[in-house]
C-alpha cells in the first residue's frame, strides 16, 4: 500500500513536470489554435472591453492623486490661476487671529458640552464650581480640518498610500483627515492613549455616523474651480495651552507621538463671504507663499 501510494504521488508529479516542461500541451487544451472567425472577434472585443475597463481605472486614479503630484502642480499652475491663493509672506496667510479662531471655537464647544450636559455628569463633577455654573447655566462659525498630526519628520507612508485627505501645512506638518483603513487605527490608538480618565483629549466621533461635532466635516470640502470660486479657505491654527481640558473632546486631532513638543495643530475653514444654508463649500487646495 505503501508502495503505491509513493507510485501514485510520483506519477501526479510528473504529470506536474510534464505540464511546466509542455506549456504548449496546456495552452492548446484552453486556447485551441484553431478559431472560428466569430469566436477570433469575440476574444478580440473581450481584449478591447478589459482593456478600456483597466484604462478607466487608472485615469481615474491618476485624476485623485495628480493634485498631490508636484511636477504636475508646477507645470498646469499657470492654467488655473484662480484655484490658487497667493499670499505675499507667512504672516498674511492668515485672515483672522488665532485669538479669533480660539473665541469661536470655544463658543461652539460650550455650547455642544452644554447639549450634552446629561452625558457629562462624570466631567462636570471635576470641574470647579465656577466653570460647572457656566455650563450648567442656559446660554456658531468655523469648522476645523480633522485628523492624526503627524511632524515633518514622523512617518506617514504607509497611510499616505491611496490617501486623498492628507493636508500638509506650511511648515510641512501633515494632517491625515482619512476615517478608514489605517489612518482610522492610527487616530484610534492615539486617541485612546492621550486620554486622561473621563478626559478625551480629541473626539472620535468624527470617524462614525454620529458626529458630536457637526463642523468636523473639513476634509470632504472640494477644490475650487474656474467655474465655482472659493468660499472658504484653509487656515493653520495652534492650540493653546490654556484650552479648557473638558473641551479638548471636540478637537477632532491628535498628535501621533505623545511626547511632541509643539502645541496641537488644527486647520480651520474660514469663511470668505456670507455662505448660504445649503451652500456647497469650496476652497483652495494650493497656497503659495512668495
């Protein structure tokens, strides 16, 4: 038995040899070399069909990811002029103060804390008394650009690939505004590693249905054209130290290391006229600065 067992298995091997050393023996079982001129055109049109279907897929690909593509940027900057803002030096990149920006935000957030106030039993119990009146007392705006905060030397490769929502400031910090795949896991981790007991120091929320936030939405705001001109534009924006810690749970961004020596950076959308409700939001996708 045991015998043929082993003469069994030689034998399938070298069917195996017989096959790799013949390809044309296989190829003439599934490709007979003798077609019929209806069934020549068939594999013809087929050819054409997945053809087009692999041509479609990567002129689609390469439409999302020519605006990251520098070359590219350079050389159709000229044909697009007014999807571009310019601005003269770092300084007037901004249209409004960080002290505006910081009162902005802080009235949105007391007001969703004070929304929220059932759910905030255990954080309000921590506060002082003082700051617990303020939000328990009855009593909107800029909305951030969202995601992981990753310094120009911190690695970002691996969520960078297939990934239309990085956003890099001017000083080369990258802002990843992906909720899927791994950039998801990376904003997870950090988040739940930065919290300090009842205290989230970032909202996740954003990566869910249920936003508790309704302003994290800065990274699907589309590129002006053209056609459509901007009404809302990018503005970098440092966290201060002094940021209330029972509100830090609505800043949809963490930092990638813990230890990161700089304050947190946000990106926020400014208006540039009065929006409309239902309004599409457009902005610019490149600035430069001379």
């Amino acid at each position: 038995m045991q015998h043929n067992f082993l003469k069994g298995r030689m034998a399938d091997f070298s069917t195996l040899r017989m096959t790799l050393i013949s390809p044309s023996r296989w190829r003439s079982r599934f490709f007979p070399s003798t077609l019929t001129d209806g069934e020549n055109q068939h594999v013809s049109l087929h050819v054409q069909i997945m053809f087009r279907i692999v041509m479609k897929r990567i002129q689609d690909k390469w439409k999302s990811y020519r605006h990251r593509f520098v070359p590219w940027i350079a050389l159709n900057l000229r044909k697009n002029e007014r999807t571009i803002r310019q601005v003269t030096e770092r300084s007037k990149d901004r249209l409004v103060s960080d002290e505006v920006v910081s009162e902005t935000l802080l009235h949105l957030f007391r007001a969703l804390l004070r929304n929220d106030v059932a759910q905030q039993g255990e954080v309000l119990r921590l506060l002082p008394a003082s700051t617990q009146t303020r939000y328990l007392s009855p009593e909107t705006t800029e909305g951030p650009d969202i995601g992981t905060i990753y310094q120009a030397y911190e690695p970002i490769l691996f969520q960078s690939i297939g990934n239309p929502f990085v956003f890099r400031c001017i000083d080369h910090v990258l802002i990843d505004g992906n909720d899927k795949g791994i950039s998801k896991i990376v904003y997870r981790s950090c988040s739940g590693r930065d919290r300090i007991g009842p205290f989230r120091l970032s909202d996740i929320t954003w990566l869910t249905a249920n936003t508790e936030n309704p302003l994290a939405v800065g990274q699907y705001v589309n590129n002006c054209s053209n056609e459509r001109a901007a009404n809302v534009c990018y503005q970098e924006y440092d966290v201060p130290e002094a940021f209330p810690l029972e509100l830090r749970q609505y800043l949809p961004n963490v930092n990638y290391r813990h230890d990161t020596q700089r304050p947190l950076r946000c990106v926020v959308l400014v208006a540039l006229r009065d929006i409309c409700p239902g309004e599409e939001l457009f902005s610019n996708y490149f600035t430069i600065v001379h």
